[in-house]
C-alpha cells in the first residue's frame, strides 16, 4: 500500500510492512526557524544571520529539533492512526542541512510490527520517517518505536 | 567534574567520561503545552484537556518532541560547547508522561569520547541527557552524538 493522506483512520490490522505514506509540503519559513531556535535552540547558527556564517553550518540552519517537530506534524497527519501517534521511543539522524526556506514532505515507511504476546490488543510498529527537501536531499531521517492498537470489535 | 551552568566556554579537551552537568528548572505550562502540539502535534491526547481523559494518556500530555526542544534549551545551556552543540543523531526515548504544570530539569552526563583519526580538530562525543520532573521521575532520556572542536592554538 502507498498512499497520501489517506482518510479512514488506522488499527494495527491496517498496517503491513513495506506501507509507505506521503505527507504534504511544509516550509521552514525564516521567521519560523529564528523563532523555534529562540525559544529552544539559540545558538548563534540558528538565530543570526551574520554570526551563522562564520558557523560551521555556513549560513543560518534550522535547529534539528524543529525539523524533528515538523515531521511530527506531517507524520499524524500522513499516518491517521485510530488511537494516535503514541512512541516509545525515536532514533534521529541528521543528514544534512535545514536552510530557511526549504520546504520538507515526509515518506513514513512501516519497519516491522509486533504484535504484543502479552496484551493482544496493541503491537510494536517500527516506523522510518525520511524528511526530504526540495531537491530531494534527505535531511532527517527518524525511526520510530510505536504502540499501535487494534480496532475493538463490537 | 560535575557542576552547574559554567560560565567558560568548553572544548573538547575540556571534556572527560563521566563529567555531569545540571541544567535550570524549566515549568511545563499549561498554555505553551497546548500551543506547542496545536502547531506540532494535534493529537486529542496533547490539545483537548477533556478528550485526553479518555485517552492511552488519561489526561493531557506534553508533546514528546515538546519535552525534546526543552532539553536541547537546558542542554545548551549548562553545557556550552565554544563551537556550538552539533548534533549528528540522537536516541529518544520517552519514559513517563509529562504533564502539565511539571518542572524539569536536565542531568546531561558525558558517556564517550573519541577523537577523529582523519580529522585532528574534533572528536565524536557522546552525551546522555536525562529530563527528570520534580518528583524525581525521568521524564525523558535522550543520547546524543555530538561532534565537539579542540581549541585553536594561538
């Protein structure tokens, strides 16, 4: 199954390994990038122009954790789980650059699922999410762990 | 070395296995809760106060990613790397529900160190950063890998 936005919500039953799901486009607009590292990040290679050129990143970069923040966003709404987006647990990695102004989609990919052998009505869904700019380059790529429940039946 | 918010910049060499740093404490408000899942992560469970009682959650809860950026706020803070903290990955994992109201604060632990073959002015650091809430409970581990600069000889 490949899809975008799909409609119906999903249970664990919905899910099969190799499922990818496409989100919408999403721009880290300027103001947005300086804000975010602001408030959560304010190193000067993500709030100031001038100082961000000197940085090792060379020019203003968006904090990894906003880019974290935003396929968060475009992940619940790309993948409308039932009973929501509940992880355990996520592993990032930061490939390459957030620059403002870039706009990212994200490819959700399920992993693996594994059903609970002690509560049988939730698993463990593995999930790849890959943040993909404009030109294609991959800048983040998330694996998360996630408990995902069955539909109840009535 | 353990200590709390250092006034000097730090370098690689500034660093050894098993130095602590603590961070401020930091009140997880009602309003910027719901404000920060509103724009992130919109799920009933993280914006509608009623609709999260009946939810995995059983009551409104921060945003995993919401927790994240604090960290990366206090981190940044009580650990101030001279060339900035330059993520490659980070490992998350979220351990107890934050709520609303909750003050955190951050125990960042330094776990790894080894410096570059190739590239004799860095080195790979590895930092876990524990988010504990004021009754003690780890809200959040997260374990990141950093790349950290050697001072410049003048």
């Amino acid at each position: 199954m490949s899809q975008t936005q799909p409609q119906r919500k999903l249970y664990l039953e919905d899910l099969s390994v190799g499922d990818t799901f496409s989100s919408r486009h999403y721009e880290m607009t300027t103001e947005r990038v300086i804000s975010f590292a602001g408030e959560f990040d304010p190193q000067p290679f993500h709030v100031d122009p001038e100082a961000a050129k000197q940085s090792f990143f060379s020019g203003l970069a968006a904090s990894g954790w906003h880019t974290s923040a935003v396929i968060m966003r475009l992940f619940a709404e790309s993948v409308p789980l039932a009973d929501g987006i509940i992880g355990a647990g996520c592993n990032v990695e930061w490939l390459s650059i957030v620059r403002p102004g870039d706009t990212l989609h994200v490819i959700s990919t399920i992993k693996n699922i594994t059903p609970s052998k002690s509560k049988p009505d939730r698993g463990i869904v593995i999930v790849e999410n890959l943040a993909i700019n404009q030109d294609g380059a991959i800048c983040q790529r998330n694996t998360a762990t996630l408990v995902v429940f069955r539909r109840v039946d009535s």
